[in-house]
C-alpha cells in the first residue's frame, strides 16, 4: 500500500491511499497497528510528510562509492547522527537556506532511503530486522557543509539538523510492497540534471544490518525513522562543488516509491 499524509479542505490531517488528481481515498488507522482503506475520497489540499517521526537516526558513508568520492576509508561501524524532528518538511515544502549559512554556499542535496519503524525492536537480530520495518519513503538529508565539516566544529547534528533539512515523501510505501530494500534505483536531479545515480545494492551496511545494530540495548519506537545514507554524486565533492541556491528545484527519486521534490527558498 501507498500512503499519503495530508492536510483536508476542512484542515483536518488524515492519512489516504490511491492518491491521484488531487484526491486520496481516507485510512483509518495509524502506524503501529496499521490502516484499513474506508472507501471514502477526499480532496486533498496540501500533502505532508507521510509520516511525523518520533525519532530520526541517520547513517553516514553508507555507500562504497560515495566513500571513496570524499577519499574515506569504509567505515567498519555505521556511524550514526541524529536530526531534530523539526526538520522535517513535506513533498513541495521549501527547503530554507538558514541565515548563518549565508556567508557562502554551503547548502548541499543527499538522496537517502528512509526506514520507518513499525513495531518496537530492541536487540533484534539481524535475521529479524525487516520484521519491525512498517514502510519505506524517500528522504533528502539537506546538509549546510561548513558546519558539518569545519567553520561549525564539525558538528554533523547542527550541519544537518537545521530546520526544513529533512523532507520526507511523497508516499510511504508498506514493507509488504516493498520486499528487498537493498534492490532499489535511487537518483537526485537539481533543476532537472541528474546529480545522483546509485542503487542501494551499494549500502556498505543493509537495512537490517543497521536496524540490528541500532536496536543494541536502545529500543526502536513506533514511528523512528531511520535514513540508510546516500550514494556518490553529493554537490561539496563535484568540481566546480554544486551547492543549493535559492530558485533551484531538488528531486530524490527512490524506485517504487517515487519522486520528492522540494523548491530552495532563500533567506
């Protein structure tokens, strides 16, 4: 099943399916215990990100060639931040170029996986990882480079946790729909040229490695996101480096999940 998050004509969020020409058909239900279609459309007014996460964990240099374009060395453990849940934005939101970023580009694209945790998982082995997987949806971990890196500290959570650096959509598709997450095209255009081309075949650790992994003595709530990291082609690393200004237009495109796109809004 394809879910949609999103807001009514009376400003009411309900979930939906079979989203198409401005209409969804309206869910009952929630995450943990899942949705039942009610056979009643609605108009749609403005969608969200399919899901208000309660938790955001993210993993760096999760891809082999994205390793090697930033000259690292793959890493033998996933190497884990976090995001604010503020982050969070929707399909069509505007990305923000936060204030003190500013004094130069900086303001990069990073097409990711995203993990949606259906059932608590706490010390789950690896074998029955994808067990606790509700879904899947595509996300973009938006990244202000010089806090990440260096004039910041290089403090991953203020580079990457800014507000609106986290869009999350346009459908969460259920784990049933989605098989094997490790088999998945995964792409970012900006302004319609393809920055980004991988597969997630080129996840140094899979998804149920790293749902494993995390659920070691900490437990995985209903409703944690996980983002798995994203492929090679990243802006910081392109000669000349391409980074987000304000006009651009930044797609993530995730097979079988579909195309999230978001305008760059200025200061």
């Amino acid at each position: 099943m394809n879910i949609v998050r999103f807001v009514t004509e009376s400003g009411d969020v309900r979930f939906g399916t079979d989203y198409q020409d401005g209409s969804a058909e309206l869910l009952k239900g929630d995450i943990p215990g899942g949705f039942d279609a009610t056979g009643e459309r609605t108009v749609v007014k403005r969608l969200l990100s399919p899901v208000s996460p309660v938790n955001i964990f993210c993993i760096g240099l999760n891809y082999r060639e994205h390793a090697r374009e930033t000259g690292s060395e793959l890493p033998e453990h996933p190497i884990i931040f976090m995001k604010p849940t503020t982050a969070v934005i929707g399909p069509g939101d505007p990305i923000p170029i936060p204030k003190c970023c500013t004094r130069g580009p900086e303001v990069d694209f990073e097409a990711e996986l995203a993990v949606v945790i259906g059932d608590a998982a706490r010390d789950v082995e690896e074998s029955d990882a994808l067990k606790y997987v509700f879904g899947y949806t595509a996300a973009n971990d938006i990244s202000a480079r010089k806090w990440q890196r260096n004039a910041g500290g290089k403090q991953w959570i203020r580079g990457k946790g800014f507000d609106g650096f986290c869009p999350l959509g346009p459908v969460l598709v259920t784990a049933d729909d989605l098989p094997d997450p490790q088999a998945l095209a995964i792409r970012t255009r900006v302004d319609g040229e393809i920055m980004q081309e991988s597969t997630t075949a080129d996840m140094i650790f899979s998804v149920a490695q790293l749902i494993s992994y995390l659920s070691e003595d900490t437990t995985l709530v209903p409703g944690t996101i996980i983002l798995t990291g994203t492929p090679w082609g990243v802006g910081f690393v392109r000669k000349p480096p391409k980074y987000l200004v304000e006009g651009d237009e930044v797609t993530v495109e995730i097979d079988k999940i579909g195309k999230l796109t978001n305008p760059v809004q200025g200061t």
